[in-house]
C-alpha cells in the first residue's frame, strides 16, 4: 500500500513540475520575441533611399545598441551615427556585402572585435571618431584592403604597446587619408601627439630599450585643427560644419576630401592667403555671418573648383582686385548684406554704381554740393527706347577721377 502512494506522489509531483517547466519555456519565449520585437520596431525606423543610382540605409538618431539586421544585401552606404553602440562583434556586418562607406561615429563604442568588419572587401570609408575607443589593432582593418578614409579622431587612445601595429599602419606613406588627426590620450607623457607622427619606438619603450621622453610641447598654437573644432559629416556630400564656433580665424587642416564647408555665424575678421590651400576639393564655402572686412588677394589660392561662395551679412567695403581672379567654375556668388561703397551710394543697385566710374569721388565735390548723388544717378539712368545708357560726356561737373 506504501508503495502504491508513493508511486501516485512522485506522478503526481512529475506533472506538475512538466506544467512548471512548459510555462517558463513558454514565457521565455515569449521574451525573447518581444526583445526581437523591440529590435525590429527600432530597425524599422531606419530610411533607404537611393542617391545617384547607389542604396542608403540611414540608422541615425535611433538609439540604437546593436547593427540593424533584416535589410537589403545591396546597401551600398550606411548610416548609423549618433546611436549607442559600444561593441562591435565579429562578422558584425557580413549582411552587408556590398557596403562601400560605414558610419558609425558619435556612438559608444569601446570595443571592436577583430573579426567585426570581416566581409567588407569594397569598403572605401570607415568613420569611428567620437567614440570611447582607447586600442584598436591592425587586425580590426585587414578585411578592409580598398579602405581610403579612416576617421579615429576624437577617440582617448591608450598609446602604448597595444596601439603598436596600429600606428605603424597609419604611418605608411600610401594611407595618407587614414587616422589624420587622431591624437594620444594616454599616458600623460604622450597626450596630445597624433598617431599620424608619433615615433613607434615610444609605444614599447621597454621592448625598444629606449627611454620615453617627453615630447616638447608647441609653445605657441595658432589656430586650431579644424576637426579639434568643427564636425565633420561624409554623407551625403563631405561636410565641415564649423558653424556658430566662436572661430576668430579660419581652422587650420581642412581635410583634403571636404567638398562643402560652413564657417557662418562666427567672429572671423581677415582671410588672409592660403587659407583654404589643403580643401582643394571645396565646392561650397560659406563665410556667412562673419565680421569679415578685409580678403587677401591669395585667400581663395587652390580653390579651382569652388561652384558657390557666400559672403554675405559681412562689414565688407570692397574686394581688391585679384581676390576672386582663380575662381574659374563659380557660379553663385552672394555678397548681400555689406556696406558696400560710400555711404553716400547707399541703396543703389551695383550696376548703377559701376556706371559713375567716370564722376568724381564725393570727398572731391565742393561743399554745398550735396546733391552729387542725385545728379551722378539722373545721368546714369537715362534711358532711351527703354535701353539704358552710360553717363553723358559735356557735363563739366562730371569730368574727373574715376572711382576705385
């Protein structure tokens, strides 16, 4: 009879461990389809677009932790700055086969696995900055071989030995565009020194047999690298965006791949030459905004392509000639909102103003003439058969300088 009992508890015990044992199994499930629920409905908010003939898959903004899954194999740039990324595990792309640029700068990340871009053989652009990344090796990179554009600046690199075989990449003559700008955060001796130009000897001082020095410091620093001080953005056109900065001089080191640049809203006084001598690629400049009052005649030098120029809301009196002379494809020049000429000419459209080249300068009227303007601008504007004539010649009192 004991036995029986027993026999009818341990069932009776079974059963209702199997109920237990389904109903976790099946809330388990149950979370994790809504975790991948979650992931899908903050994926889905991702746009894809097409831009000359090539796909886009924007990801920006969306507080994303992980890479987007479930999208097209045909990607060819995506976009996934400004998220919360902080790892990057292996084969964190293999999805994405066809991926010519990655952005994945301003996230959180702060560490890359070795294997993460494995499958990104047409990669071109790669852009890390604005991360917590402290070591990266050459490793993470071989996957990689037509990568031309690597951005690591902004990021507290630890450069001892585990930045080694890193730097000594950088340093390569042929990878020219890759790690500019990147600078050592750690240890303090080497704060500040750009991986582009530290000597690699001084990572493994130990190994070396080398004594780490210190390295002297600039003891004056004019200006500021323009990525120290500015964003810059690659898609969908390479942008320099050092807008309402505080700058008081343009930033130096514009990266060569910049096509547009926005410098408006700040306090810059004077462009003097050679300016913008490195952003030989610029088609856009905006300078906007400024307190600009005076160009240098070689401040545009280098600039052969620059379509579009903005100089408006400036205190600009005047252009000296030669200023604008190597500008041979602008097509948009804005120069509105300067004290453009004498006050005296205020108001009047450029043309009529050109037209008076052959009146006199207003500081050398007699006194009591003041109505020099109106006559200079009757004689201008006469009209014949609605075409638009230049100033009479017997007018003694138009007879005289030119103005410059």
């Amino acid at each position: 009879m004991r036995v029986i009992v027993a026999v009818f508890v341990l069932l009776a015990f079974s059963s209702v461990q199997s109920r237990r044992t389904g109903q976790r199994g099946r809330r388990g499930r149950a979370r994790g389809r809504d975790r991948m629920g979650a992931i899908k409905r903050f994926v889905s908010e991702c746009v894809e677009y097409m831009e000359s003939r090539e796909k886009y898959l924007d990801c920006q903004d969306l507080q994303l932790t992980i890479v987007p899954i479930g999208w097209s194999r045909d990607t060819f740039h995506l976009l996934l700055a400004r998220n919360r990324i902080q790892v990057l595990r292996d084969n964190a792309f293999v999805q994405f086969p066809h991926l010519r640029s990655l952005d994945l700068q301003q996230n959180e990340l702060t560490w890359i696995e070795k294997q993460a871009f494995a499958g990104l053989d047409q990669l071109t652009t790669l852009l890390l900055q604005r991360n917590g990344l402290h070591t990266l090796s050459e490793e993470v990179l071989l996957p990689m071989p037509h990568l031309r554009f690597l951005r690591l600046y902004d990021n507290p690199w630890h450069c001892n030995c585990s930045l080694d075989t890193l730097v000594r990449t950088l340093q390569v003559p042929s990878n020219r565009y890759l790690g500019n700008y990147a600078k050592c955060a750690e240890p303090p001796k080497l704060k500040g020194e750009k991986l582009k130009r530290i000597r690699p000897e001084l990572l493994c001082p130990h190994l070396e047999e080398n004594v780490l020095q210190e390295p002297q410091e600039d003891k004056v620093k004019i200006k500021l690298d323009a990525v120290d001080s500015c964003h810059t953005y690659m898609f969908p056109t390479p942008l320099l965006d050092c807008q309402n900065r505080g700058l008081r001089n343009v930033p130096a080191g514009i990266p060569p791949d910049i096509v547009k640049a926005d410098l408006s809203r700040n306090m810059i006084r004077h462009l003097r030459p050679n300016e913008f001598v490195t952003a030989k690629d610029l088609r856009s400049l905006n300078l906007s905004g400024n307190s600009l009052d005076g160009i240098d005649i070689a401040a545009f030098n280098g600039l052969l392509y620059l379509r579009e120029l903005d100089l408006s809301n400036n205190s600009l009196h005047h252009i000296q000639y030669g200023v604008l002379e190597d500008l041979y494809f602008i097509r948009r020049l804005v120069l509105g909102g300067n004290p453009w000429a004498p006050p005296e000419f205020a108001d009047w459209t450029v043309r009529d103003y050109v037209r008076t080249y052959n009146g006199k300068c207003p500081e050398d009227q007699m006194s009591g003439q003041d109505n020099f303007g109106e006559e200079v601008r009757s004689e201008t504007m006469e009209q014949d058969n609605g075409i638009l004539l230049g100033p009479r010649r017997g007018r003694k009192t138009l007879k005289g300088k030119r103005l410059s």
